[in-house]
DNA sequence: GAAACACATAAGCATGCACTTATTTGATTC
DNA sequence: GAATCAAATAAGTGCATGCTTATGTGTTTC
C-alpha cells in the first residue's frame, strides 16, 4: 500500500513517467517520446505505477491511455496528515493548494 | 533531494523507525527497544532518514538523540502540491491539516 | 485471415540495497 | 588512563530491482 507507493515513487524514471502524465493523459507511445527508455521498460514502470494506484489505464482501441490517479496521491496526502504536529509553521505551497480546497 | 526522501521511505523498517520518532525524539537504543533490529543496522536506517532530512540528530553526552525533522516532510509536501489539479475534490486529512493551520 | 501495430510478459543479467559480523570512534565513569 | 557504554563505520553476502532481448497477447486494417 504504502510500500508499494513509495517503492514506485523511489525511481527516477518512474517520477519522471508520473510527471509527464501529470500534464495529460496519454499512450505508452506518446510517454517514450524523448525518453530514451525501451518499450518493454516502460510497460514495467506503468504497471508498477498502476499497482501503486498512482496511474490508471483505460484500452482505447489498440492503444492503451494512461492517466494519473488521484487514489495514489490521496493516500500520500494521508501519509503525511500523520505528521501534521511536525509540520512547519508556514508550507506556502500547502497554504496554497488548501486554498483552492477550501473554496 | 525527492530521491533521497522517497528511496528513504521506500524501507517499512525506516518507516517504522520515522513513525516511532514521531511518536516523540529518542535516542537510537531507545528506537530499538521492541523492533528486532542490530545496533548497525537502525545506525544505517538513520544514516538514510538524516541525508533525507527526515530525521535530524543532536549529540548529548554518550547518546545521540534522534527527532522529525519538518524539512524532509515539506519537501514531500511541495512534491504533493505540484499535482495538486489532482487531488480528489474531499480529503478530510487534508482539511482536518487546512484548520488546524488557520488558527 | 494475414499482416501490422501497441503493449504486456518471460527470462536472464548487472547493479543496488538491507542485512550480517567485526572493528572503530566518541564520551563517561572510576 | 582503563574500562565501559553508545553509536558509527567497514567489509562481505544474499536478495530485490531495473534493465535487456525475445516472445506473446490483443486490436485494427486490408
């Protein structure tokens, strides 16, 4: 669960995967475009990420369309909430984005 | 940076380890009172936890005492903001974390 | 239904990593 | 300063993991 989120999270290639889906969804195809990652390579790396809940895949035809999850990200938000009591006072970027949930 | 943080809780040992230092700072015989682990090995474990600067140490007398340290969680904070269009529309630990801030 | 394409899986290999035992460093106590 | 204790480091080992090449599976097109 926890293990599984932060193993996948622990590879470079993986969190650089993860980023490029985070801009849009698309195809194993379009992710290995400036890459340089082999096509069985990448398969790994999305199943991993699948498996962590941080992705999720949806068969369009012949391709196979790739997206972030945002159970993955949830469940780190709730990793984290653990340790709210060790918190800095002030996360700019966290007083931000609760913000935006706030409204 | 994320690597070093993201490789650190990749281990359910140092997860244990952060999670029992969350709990209050100790020192690292005390963290291994009830965890089945050898001297060197919660050394190493804390070795990783301090280059991730999720732990910090302070020298006192013949022990060292081991604490959270905040950065390391808002580093993975900013990481978790970057996907922030993301996130699920309700996070309850991540309102629960919004008020306690806003007070 | 045969060829072509997108992707997944299998199997093998090299490197990384978490552990072990042994030793060293640093600090206290007598 | 010798003994003792807490913790760090060194060196070696077994297993996990990310890659490779080869092959399999599912889908479309003609």
């Amino acid at each position: 669960m926890e293990q599984d989120i932060f193993k996948a999270l622990a590879d470079p290639t993986r969190r650089a995967i993860f980023e490029k889906l985070a801009t849009g969804g698309m195809n194993a195809s379009a992710l290995r475009e400036g890459m340089a990652i082999s096509q069985p390579a990448m398969s790994q790396h999305l199943a991993v990420l699948r498996t962590a809940r941080l992705v999720r895949e949806e068969r369009q035809g012949r391709f196979v369309n790739y997206e972030v999850d945002p159970d993955g990200l949830a469940l780190i938000a709730q990793w984290l909430a653990k340790y709210r009591a060790y918190w800095p006072a002030r996360i700019d970027a966290l007083k931000d984005l609760l913000r935006d949930m706030d409204q």
